[in-house]
C-alpha cells in the first residue's frame, strides 16, 4: 500500500490515545460529481478511492475497528439506475481489494439486510468475508442495507423470541443483552464517528452503539476523503474530554 504521512501520524502518537473504533458516514458522493459535471455513479466510484486511503490510514494508526455505512437502507428508494451503479462497485471493490486486505491482516464483514442484495453482490460478500476471516490488524466492516432503527428491531424481535421460549425473563434484560443482538456485537462500541461533506445529522447510523462516542464533522466531501482528513479527526478526538457522564478530574 502506499506510504503514510509520518508527520501527523508522530503527532498522533505524541498527543495520546488512538480510538479503538472509528466509524465512518460517507457522505458527498453526488454534490462532488455535481459540482464537476458527473453522473452520480461516477460520484460513487471516485469514492471508492477513499475507502482505501481510510483503511489505510486506521492500519497505520492503529485504529483496531473501522465501520463504514455505504449504503442505508432508505437508500433502496433511489433510482434503479444509481442502484445498479452501486451494487456494480461493490462487486468490483471485493474483486479489487480482496487479495491486498487479506494480505493486509483486514477482516471484513457486511453488516444489514444482506437479504436484500442481488445473488451476484451476495455472492461477492459471502467470498470476501470468508477470505478475509483471519485477518487480525483491523476489522473493517462495511453497513449494506443498514438501518439503525431495522437493527433494533430486529434485536428486540430476538430478545422477544427468547422470552416467548422460556429462556430470558423480562425482568432480567439489561443493556448488554440488546447489544449481543446488534451487528455489532463483536466489537467495542465506535469512540469517533466521523462525518463527511459537513451535514449536521446521523442518518440512521449506529445509533445504540453511539451513545458515547465523539462526533466530528469534517467539511470534506467524501470522493476528497484522505488519511490526512482521517488524521485531523484523530487529532480533534485526542483533544476531547471523555467523561461519560462523570466529573472530569
């Protein structure tokens, strides 16, 4: 892969901690092929571009956990056309990159409606995680036919699940046993969600799992995204104060 700026990253590693967890709403696709004359899907595969400079930048951070949302759910609403176009860049993204994430230490997961999605792109999902089921540098999942609201749903319709057969009282659910039910499970919950082209929103992302993370918003669109833009984030979230709800000390 190509070589890292080394002067943000010393910065980095002189002003503290990296988060664990970092997740990503890429967002700008369309206004950055509007404003250059392009149809949108050509929008979508200048993205892809940054997918790689963010991966590798979290792998040269540190970073152990990066959620990207790619596609949500509501998504589906938009043109068959554009839909096409994005379903094509996945297949073509697992085809590119599977081999170099591998050799990488990346393992990838798809998280969402994954029933939703065509056989081929199904197919191509299927193939990357299970290539990359070894890797251990960085988990690099990516949210396809994400919604955050659907994912609880969908924990709470498996929590009811298992009350109605006997095995969990009402009265003993607690926090940590909605969490085991979300895609998420596996992972600590993101210290930084970063946003890109400046919207001031969460768009149906993440939203149990962010209940402490920090938020930066970055004016950048997502296809000019680059580990120097990953880096800045950084640096802000080194200079926030985490209190969870405490006194700082």
């Amino acid at each position: 892969m190509s070589t890292v700026v080394p002067t943000l990253l010393d910065q980095l590693r002189l002003h503290g901690a990296i988060p664990r967890h970092v997740a990503i709403i890429m967002d700008g696709n369309g206004r950055w092929a509007q404003e250059r004359g392009l149809s949108r899907p050509a929008g979508h595969q200048a993205g892809m571009r940054s997918v790689r400079e963010a991966v590798e930048g979290c792998l040269a951070a540190g970073v152990e956990v990066l959620t990207l949302f790619a596609f949500s759910q509501e998504n589906w609403q938009r043109p068959p056309a554009e839909i096409d176009a994005l379903m094509t860049l996945l297949e073509e993204y697992i085809a590119q990159e599977a081999a170099e994430l591998r050799a990488e230490g990346v393992s990838v997961r798809m998280l969402g409606d994954l029933d939703r999605l065509s056989p081929s792109a199904r197919a191509a999902v299927d193939q990357i995680e299970a290539a990359t089921a070894g890797g251990t540098r960085l988990a690099l999942n990516i949210c396809i036919s994400y919604s955050a609201r659907a994912e609880l749903v969908r924990a709470m319709r498996r929590l009811a699940e298992r009350v109605q057969a006997g095995e969990l009282a009402p009265e003993a659910i607690e926090e940590a046993h909605v969490a085991a039910e979300l895609y998420t499970a596996e992972w600590p919950d993101p210290d930084l969600i970063i946003r890109t082209s400046g919207e001031m929103r969460v768009s149906n992302f993440l939203l149990w799992q962010m209940a402490y993370a920090e938020l930066h918003v970055t004016p950048v669109l997502w296809p000019d995204f680059s580990r120097n833009t990953l880096y800045a984030a950084l640096l802000d979230f080194q200079g926030r104060d985490r209190r969870f709800g405490r006194v700082s000390a």
